[in-house]
C-alpha cells in the first residue's frame, strides 16, 4: 500500500509538472539533510557527530504526552539518525530503553546498506514529560511515537522501511506493527519475550531445566546456593560496599530484599548473557562449598550486580518495571535446587521495584491482543532467538494465516542472538527476505536466496549485532 500511494503521488507531480520548471528543479543543489531534517515542524538538533560515510543527528522531536489528546501537552523525544543516502531504505530502530547518542548501525542496517532512525522510548530520560502522568506509558502511546516520527521522515527517506530492536526494542517492533501495520515494508524482532499469560510461567522453569549441559547448570546453582547459605557474611559485605557507594534501597524496601533478588538473578543472568564455555572460567567457582566468599561475591556481582536493586541502579529503570507491572508481563520462575529456608521472598514482582507514589494496576489482555495478532495477522515479520536464552523459553509464533514470516532460533546463542548466527540456510533466507523487504535485494538474490550477503561491509565501530547488556532481570 504505502509502495503504491507513493508511486501514485510521484506519477501525479510528474504530470502537473511543466517541462521548464522540470528543467529548473533539476539544476538546483538538493537542500542539506540538515536542513531538511530541522525544517519539520517539532524537530531540532542536539549535535552533529562526524562518522564517515554518514552524517549522524542527535534531534529532539516534540511528541504529544497523550496521542488521544494532543492538546493536553507535550514532551522532547529524544531521537538519532544515522544518514546515508535518500535513495536508500531506512532501518527503524530502538531497544526499548534509552537511545545512544554515539553513532552505531544495527544488523538490518547493515544487510541493506541504509540509514537508520534511532528512537529513546518514551519515559526514559530525558524524553520523560514533566510532570510525568504515568498512565501515558503503554505499548499504544509508545507505538503513535514511532507512527508520528515515520510520518515525518517518511517524505525525505520516502523508500522501503523495516523496523527493529532487541529484547524490549524487539516487542516494540513487534507492538508497532500491531498497531500500525500499514507503517512499515518489514519487521526484525530479536529475542522478544511474548509473556501471554503472565501468570504462568512454567516454559522457564522447564528451559532451566535443560540449558546447556548438565555439568554446567550444576556448577551454576552450586554457587547461587552459597550464596544464600552465606547471606549473612556476603550481606555485611554488601553493607560495606552500599556504604562506600552511597547505595540506599528505599524502593525495594530493604537491603535484605535486594540482596536476595541479586542472587536470584544469577543463572538467568548467566545464560541471558554469557556462553557454554564461560561456565568452565575461573569466574564460575568449580567447587562452590569450599570457595572463599570473595569468590562467590565476585561471580555474583560480575553477572548480576549487586548495584541493580539500590535506588540509584532501579532508577533509570522505572520505566520498565512499570510496563512490565502493567502491561508486558514478569516471569517467575522456582529454585528446585535450593531448600526454602533459604529463599525469603522468591522473585519479586515489578511492582516492589516501582516507586510507591506511582500507581500501577495490570491489564491482562494487553500482551494476549498482540499475540493473537501476530498468529493471524504476520506478514513480513521475522522473529530472531537464541537457544540458550531463558527471555526465548515464551516466543512469538505464527499461525496459519502467517504470511511471509518467520521464526528461527540460532543454535548455542545467547540473548545476542542475530541473522547472522543462524543456520546457514536460515542465515540465507533472512538476509534475502530483509533486502527483500526493504527493496534492494539483488537479482541473483531474488532468484537465489543462498547469495544473499550484508551490502554494506562489516565496520568494528559501527556496527552492533546482539542485545545491548541491561543490568539484573531486564529483557
């Protein structure tokens, strides 16, 4: 639809268009992409970063609080973007958390050799409005952000757009194309969680039960046990080192709370972001009974941090924790291998992470209306996970109405998991399908999906395939 009605339009200038003032147009310069870009109405510039090849914006847009009500104020949206070429396709991206503001090219970007919109979701600092009326954070308002910032690019980057993000930025892509369906030519969702049901969460315990090798997960659970049969050496650490800090924990409610939750965290931890081979490091004690406790402190610190669950490591993370309460769902999961003494609280739900003074209530048919969605309604979306990730125990499916879409689950990897991990003849068939998608796949492509490659060359600097690392429980 959005390919014709473009076509049309451009027909339609053509033909109203005199011959002369064709001749004209065609001899003046093209307006700089900066101007371009500041001469929509609600757009400025933060900075201007050099990277060559590109030119690349750090802009604020001006988004309405409530899209229902517009009129009832207004916020700065923090968005970046990485530009090519016009005449190339462009990537839509975000992680569903804050946007960085140092040049970076996700996997899409680089398979189809475009530019690419970078969006901070709304409510992360500083694209908070002030003062901030929480029930504007759901799914719908975050996707009418990403409806109003295509709808203003979309006339100087008027070829193919895909959406993407990992994670939380991968459900976003995936809630954007739900609501807005029409927006984008394609979708790339990496590890997206798709919680349904939110209060049952037995996929995780049986993913926990089966990851890696046997050897391994003992090893894992061995340590997360010590350190609760040593809660009260490791927690008087834990003091000390809050104290040196200047942690508090009036969120969570007590340093004891957060403690627990920093171990519970551990195996998740450990297989969200780390491989087979880690657990076979110096950093996993072999022998967790008869480790020191600066051992078993420090293993727990590197993959879960014991910052995450003060004041100051929630903060930044609120809003999260108040769509996960409200709208995405938590998961839960059991420690077979602990005996319950030693298990206090169990995981916590969101809400214990939240600040009292903000009011959060769950909307059970928020996350079952997008998958029922996705089953009937997929068409040009491709779903990314790693096997050894627990966030892909609960996937997206697809169902029989499905068209043009696809989930595939790269072997061995991790919450990083990317296209370019998968099988070879998945690889293949991504890669095609993306370039397809966004209207640049080659003609040996189009005839041969196994000549599919990235077009545009793989840079250290630029480009970032896999999940970014978000601290504690976080998708």
């Amino acid at each position: 639809m959005r390919k014709a009605l473009r076509w049309l339009l451009a027909l339609a200038v053509l033909i109203g268009m005199p011959s002369t003032a064709g001749v004209a147009a065609a001899a003046q310069p093209e307006t700089d992409i900066k101007d371009r870009l500041l001469a929509i109405p609600g757009m400025s510039l933060v900075e201007e970063k050099p990277y060559t090849g590109y030119r690349f914006f750090v802009l604020n847009y001006t988004q309405p609080v409530d899209h229902r009500h517009p009129s009832k104020g207004t916020f700065q949206q923090r968005i970046t973007v990485l530009h090519k070429d016009t005449s190339r396709p462009t990537v839509f991206y975000t992680g569903g958390y804050n946007v960085s503001t140092n040049p970076s090219r996700r996997e899409p970007t680089q398979i189809v050799d475009g530019n690419q919109v970078s969006m901070e979701y709304r409510f992360f600092t500083p694209s908070r409005p002030a003062p901030a009326d929480w029930s504007k954070l759901d799914i719908w308002q975050a996707a009418s952000d990403q409806h109003r910032i295509f709808q203003a690019l979309e006339p100087i980057y008027s070829k193919n757009w895909i959406s993407t993000g990992g994670s939380k930025g991968g459900m976003t892509a995936t809630y954007y194309e739900r609501f807005y369906p029409r927006d984008m030519d394609g979708v790339v969702a990496y590890v997206a969680p798709n919680d349904v049901v939110n209060k049952e969460d037995s996929a995780y315990d049986r993913f926990f039960a089966k990851v890696g090798t046997e050897e391994c997960r003992d090893r894992l659970n061995a340590v997360q046990r010590e350190a609760l049969v040593r809660r009260a050496p490791l927690a008087k650490k834990y003091e000390e080192y809050a104290a040196a800090e200047g942690y508090t924990f009036d969120t969570i409610g007590s340093l004891d709370r957060a403690y627990e939750a920093v171990v519970l965290d551990y195996v998740w931890g450990f297989w969200q972001y780390s491989t087979l081979a880690d657990c076979e490091t110096d950093l996993i004690p072999a022998d967790a009974k008869n480790a020191t406790d600066d051992e078993i402190w420090t293993s727990v610190d590197t993959i879960s941090g014991f910052s995450a669950y003060t004041d100051q490591g929630l903060s930044t993370y609120t809003p999260y924790y108040y769509q996960a309460g409200t709208q995405l769902g938590a998961p839960t999961i059991h420690f077979p291998h602990i005996e319950k003494k030693y298990v206090r609280y169990g995981y916590q739900p969101p809400r214990n992470f939240v600040p009292r003074d903000i009011k959060m209530k769950f909307q059970p048919n928020a996350m079952r209306d997008v998958d029922t969605w996705v089953r009937n309604n997929a068409r040009q979306m491709l779903f990314v996970y790693g096997e050894n990730d627990p966030w892909g125990a609960e996937p997206f499916h697809l169902g029989r109405k499905a068209r043009d879409s696809y989930v595939f689950t790269a072997p061995g990897a991790n919450h990083g998991a990317n296209v370019a991990g998968l099988v070879e003849s998945e690889r293949d068939l991504a890669t095609a399908r993306i370039q397809e998608w966004a209207g640049v796949a080659p003609a040996t492509v189009q005839s041969d999906p196994a000549a599919a490659k990235p077009l545009a060359r793989y840079d250290a600097k630029l480009d970032k395939h896999g999940t970014e690392r978000e601290p504690a429980l976080r998708p």
